[in-house]
C-alpha cells in the first residue's frame, strides 16, 4: 500500500479556502484527505453526506476511520498524519518528504 499522508491545517483560512481552488488544478488536491487538527472528519452540517463521502473516500484508500464516543468521525493522526517540521519555502526549511 502506498503512503497516506493527512494533511492537519492548523490555519483556519485553510480549509474554507480550498472550495476555491478549481476542479481542474493540476496536481489535483486529495480534498478528502485535509482533516481537522485533532483527527476528526468535520461535519458538513445537518442533512448533507459530505463527511460520510470524505469517509468513504479515506477507507478506500486503506485510511482506518473510527467513530468517537460521540459520533464523530475520527482518523489517527499517529498511524495517518504528516507533521512537517518546516514546510518547503518558508525560512528555507525542507519537509520531512523531502529527507
């Protein structure tokens, strides 16, 4: 199995912005794989299957997902996360892909 890599965006902005980006982008963004900071799949409100596809979508790729004690939709960050010391082009840092 290849690789999983969860992105954790810490930056509220983050997240909204990526409704932005066009379907086209080339790379594509695995949208399903941008997860809240503490492992939980957010919910799209009431009524909407959004959080249930992104599940769906990370279980086919081999991504664990469990539910929490109160119904949320969690991913272990330790087994699944990608945690950068320095992300490339700031302060001239490399990612930890990159070593």
């Amino acid at each position: 199995m290849d690789l999983i890599v969860l992105y954790r965006l810490t930056d509220p902005g983050c997240v909204p912005a990526l409704k932005w980006l066009s379907p086209g982008i080339d790379p594509p963004v695995p949208w399903q794989r941008v997860i809240g900071s503490p492992g939980v799949i957010s919910s799209r409100g009431p009524g909407t299957d959004g959080a249930q596809r992104q599940r769906d979508a990370l279980e086919a790729e081999g991504v664990q997902v469990t539910d929490g004690r109160t119904g949320e939709m969690r991913v272990d960050l330790r087994t699944y996360g990608w945690f950068p010391n320095a992300l490339e082009g700031q302060d001239g840092g490399e990612s930890d892909a990159d070593v």
